[in-house]
C-alpha cells in the first residue's frame, strides 16, 4: 500500500461514508439485517457517538472504531469498543493496528482502567490479532440484547 493514512477523529460530514462501512461490517459480521442505523439518526444523536477513522489521503475513509465509556462494578471507568472494522482490501497493512492503538492511548490518556470489546468466536483472524497485541479473549460471557 502507497497511501498515507490518517487516524483522526470522525466528524459530522463523515456520516454517510461510516453509515456505509456499518452496512460493509454488518455484512461482514454475517448480519445485514441488524444494521438499522442512518445518517439521520446519526445526526440527531451525535453527542453519543463517539470514533476515529482510518481515512485516506484523498479523504476515503477506510476504516474506523467505535468506543463509548463504561463503568464496570469490579474495576470501575473503563472504555468500551463497540466496532473495529477495515476495508477487507486494506487490511493487512497495519491500519487496524493503528486504529485499537488510538483508541487504546484515548482510554488510558482518559483514565480508565480497562478496554472492553467482543469478538466472534468463529472470527479467528481477529482473535490472533486480539491475542497478538495481549488482549485475554476469555469466551466466558454471552450477549443478552433488548432491542427497542
């Protein structure tokens, strides 16, 4: 890969690119169905949404991760990783690596006291590079979602 990449903070003008990279990730994630998310909500509940992007020299945004802060009872403020995903043509070239470290410095130049995220189990590219970068990946715990 020739291109230089960016990791920056997402911005509102960046919506449509990442609500299309949701639909690319949810396909990905075998579960198109679930991706409901718009530009439209985005916008009105920016305030929650919270991403770096891995973006491009000509401004493509190729990949990004979301995170949100959380309070765990047993260790206490913590950041929670929602997604990690790169374009399936980038990868390889470090920019998911690039991307978990921002979010990794936010979280410790933020306070907290761990980074949380799941992973497929049938993922097990992600799981080596979980393991890889010293992540435990414990398989212990199950999602339980009340969708509204």
């Amino acid at each position: 890969m020739n291109t230089e990449i960016r990791i920056r903070p997402v911005e509102e003008s960046d919506f449509s690119q990442i609500v299309s990279l949701f639909k690319d990730f949810a396909i990905f994630e075998k579960a198109p169905e679930k991706m409901t998310n718009s530009v439209e909500r985005m916008n009105k509940e920016k305030a929650f949404f919270n991403c770096f992007v891995a973006e491009t020299e000509d401004n493509q945004i190729i990949g990004y991760v979301t995170y949100f802060f959380g309070y765990y009872t047993w260790i206490g403020k913590s950041l929670y990783m929602d997604d990690l995903y790169v374009k399936p043509e980038y990868r390889a070239n470090g920019i998911g690596t690039k991307l978990i470290d921002k979010v990794i410095e936010f979280a410790k130049d933020s306070e907290c006291h761990k980074l949380r995220w799941q992973v497929s189990e049938w993922n097990k590219p992600a799981i080596g590079f979980y393991k890889n970068i010293g992540a435990q990946v414990d398989g212990s715990e199950q999602n339980c979602d009340l969708i509204f």
